[in-house]
C-alpha cells in the first residue's frame, strides 16, 4: 500500500524503488498485490506493475488536488478536528485513505495476505485500518522530519519556527505509530540509526537502487567537459540545489573551463529552473525517457543537495552508469558501503565544490577511477535484485513470527 504508484518510468525515485521491489518479490515466486490511489494522468502508469505480473488495485484521484480535499472533508468531517495537531502530509493521506479503505477491505477478505508493506511515514496511519492479526511493516522512503529540518536551518524568523513546528509534529506522528508495526525498512543508515534509538522493532536498511543490467557505462564522447544533473525538478530540494549550483558553482567552473556544458534533466521543471536554460553553458532538458544517453554523453555527474532527506538514486543511478560524481555530504549521505574520496568526491561549500567539479573535467585518470570503482559497488550493492533479495528476507522473517505467534495461542485455547 503506497500512496505514490510504482512503475518503472520517469527515472528513479520512490516510485521506481517500488517497483523493482515488486517485480524482485514476483520472481521470486511470491504473489503481490500493489493497492495506490491515482491522478488521471498516472492511469497508463498501473500497467507497468502488471506487465511484470503484480496485481495492481487503482482509487482513481480526481484531477483536482482542491476539490479531493473538499470531497475528503465532506465524507469525513473529523479530518478538520486533527488539522492543528497533525502533519499536512498525514492529513493528506487520510483524504486518500477515504478512497483506498474499499479496496483494502477486499484485499484483506479476498487475498488474506501474509504481511502488508505500508510505504512512506506519511501515510503510518493506514495500519489502524488492518486487523491486529495481520502483520505490518513500514517502508520508510525518508524521515520526513529531517527534510523540514533541514529547510529550516536555511531560514530565519517565523518561516523557520513554522518548519521545525511541522517537523516535530511529523516526528511524533511517525514515531507514535511505530508501535503497530512488526519491522521498519530504511534506505539509509543514518535514518536506520534514528530510528532504532527510539523504537523496539526491528530496523533494517535496504538503499535505492537501479538495474544495473540496463543502466550500464558507456565510452566517454568526444566534445566539451559536461556535467549533468538529474532529479524530479518539481522536488523543492533538488530546484534549490540545481539554483544554488548554477548560482554559485557554475560561474566559478566556466571560469576555469569556458566550454564546459551543463544538462539538467528531469520532469516538472519549475518556471525558477527553466529560467537557467538563458544562462550560458546550461540546457534544461526537463523530462526524458532514460537517463542513460545523458549520462553516456556527461563526463561527471553533480548532486548539489542541500536539503531533504530519504531517497539517493541519483547518487546510485550516476555509479551504475559509470560517471563519477561530486556531491554535497547531503546528496549521498547514509548510502551504506559508499566511501568519500574512493567512490565520489564530497564538497559543500561552493568554492570547494567547484574545485572537485574542475578536477574532475580536468583529470580524466581521477574520473576513471572513481567511476570504475563506484560502479563495482552499483553491482555488489545496489542491483535491484540484490534489494529484493533482502526485502523478501525482511518480509519472510516478519510472516513466520506472525505465524508461530498465531500457532501459539491457538494452541493455549481448548478445543483448537
């Protein structure tokens, strides 16, 4: 059950992590139900999970994010009772759970599951509506806290006092619903740590990852150093980061290379990043079908993050592909395995991140080695295939200790 639909396309994220979990948990010979609701335009999308044989259940959203909400409150008044107490996020997730609850309710009736993965902290609620019996882990994208933390560390006055308002609301809500839960999936260490400091139930870690079978190295092109960054633009932190680059970074590396060349891709490029496509050296390509012929044609690969928290593909995406990478300590932090200086360069401040980027376009030995050795971790750690491995691990565990419990106490009751 999440609330943001798996498939394959658009490049990495959530969605894509999903997915490849999915499909893993199907070859392995397991049967897997995904329950999603849907706007209008990600319909097409449903198919992708079935073509690879996961039963794929759709609540259709309406187009209009206003008259959902409307239509949310008008079946379940209660929803504007909570509002000042819990996270908009949250509340956004009980307006879908409004739609979902049918379908559920049939799943559990007509598929009597083994265990249900709830995906995103944001939607922890949708465990009260499953049976005690029924064992459930929460697939943790991010800590949602961290990312308006984070946000507020960059903002002054009452901005600032609104965000970290919003993240310790989030915070209680996350960790006050952890209880219900048999087991907790991480995709960083760093969160994984967090989290096990202030819970009982067992953590695991399983990062992002990618198919390293498709998304694979390519020949270095002939023509002009070029960077490349890749992200759903329409994320706030990756915007802000792209514009903090292209503000303070970029001008420095055109100093030093006037040549070099810039390709920002990906889908929902708000008005503030389409307006970079003016500047010189930059191209916002916005969305693409593969980001493989971005990274064949880039000699480096930049990931200016400076907020957020969660998801990394970018990070594991630009390893497969064989391109070494510069990234602020945000940008990869909690990747297990990933070492500053061996598998990436690491840099924060705008001059120092420059400096690694210059290098990088300058020494192409130093690029080689970092790429090659990043993408022999790609495929020790992060194939798709490996991950599934470990979620059906984590899953299988969490089954068999329902089932004994269940064993148990029918065994205490006479006659059973």
């Amino acid at each position: 059950m999440t609330p943001e639909l798996p498939h394959r396309r658009g490049g990495g994220g959530g969605r894509g992590h999903e997915y490849f979990v999915c499909r893993r948990l199907v070859e392995l010979g397991h049967h897997v139900l995904n329950v999603s609701p849907a706007l209008p335009s990600e319909i097409e999308y449903a198919r992708d999970l079935r073509e690879v044989g996961v039963e794929n259940w759709i609540a259709r959203r309406p187009a209009s994010h206003l008259r959902e909400a409307v239509e949310g409150v008008m079946r379940e008044p209660e929803i504007l009772m909570t509002a000042a107490k819990a996270p908009v996020r949250a509340l956004e997730m009980r307006v879908f759970w409004i739609q979902l609850r049918r379908l559920v309710d049939r799943a559990l009736r007509d598929w009597r599951p083994d265990v249900v993965v709830i995906v995103h902290g944001m939607a922890a609620a949708w465990a009260d509506g499953l049976p005690q019996s029924v064992p459930a882990v929460l697939g943790l994208h991010d800590l949602q806290w961290h990312w308006y933390i984070s946000r507020a560390q960059r903002r002054r006055g009452p901005a600032a006092l609104v965000l970290r308002g919003e993240a310790e609301r989030y915070r209680r809500h996350v960790l006050g619903l952890l209880p219900r839960y048999q087991a907790a999936i991480a995709l960083s260490t760093i969160e994984a740590d967090e989290l096990r400091s202030t819970t009982r139930i067992p953590v695991s870690v399983i990062p992002v990852g990618v198919d390293t079978s498709t998304l694979r190295p390519a020949p270095e092109q002939e023509g002009p150093p070029r960077l490349v960054f890749t992200g759903t633009l329409g994320y706030p932190p990756n915007s802000q980061g792209i514009r903090w680059f292209a503000d303070h970074v970029w001008p420095q590396v055109r100093r030093a290379l006037p040549d070099a060349q810039l390709d920002i891709v990906g889908r929902d490029p708000p008005h503030s990043v389409q307006r970079l496509d003016e500047r010189e050296g930059i191209t916002v390509v916005g969305p693409v079908r593969a980001m493989a012929p971005y990274f064949a044609r880039a000699h480096a690969v930049v990931v200016p993050i400076l907020t957020g928290a969660g998801i990394r593909v970018k990070v594991v995406e630009g390893m497969a592909a064989g391109r070494a990478i510069v990234s602020t300590s945000l940008g990869w932090e909690g990747l297990p395995h990933v070492q500053p200086g061996r598998h990436l360069l690491v840099a924060d401040d705008p001059r120092d991140f420059a400096v690694a980027a210059i290098r990088l376009l300058q020494e192409p030995a130093l690029r080689d080695k970092i790429a090659t050795d990043a993408r022999l971790l790609a495929e020790r750690r992060y194939d798709w295939r490996a991950l599934g491995d470990e979620q059906e691990s984590v899953l299988g565990t969490v089954a068999a200790r329902a089932n004994r419990s269940a064993g148990q106490a029918s065994r205490a009751i006479p006659g059973t």
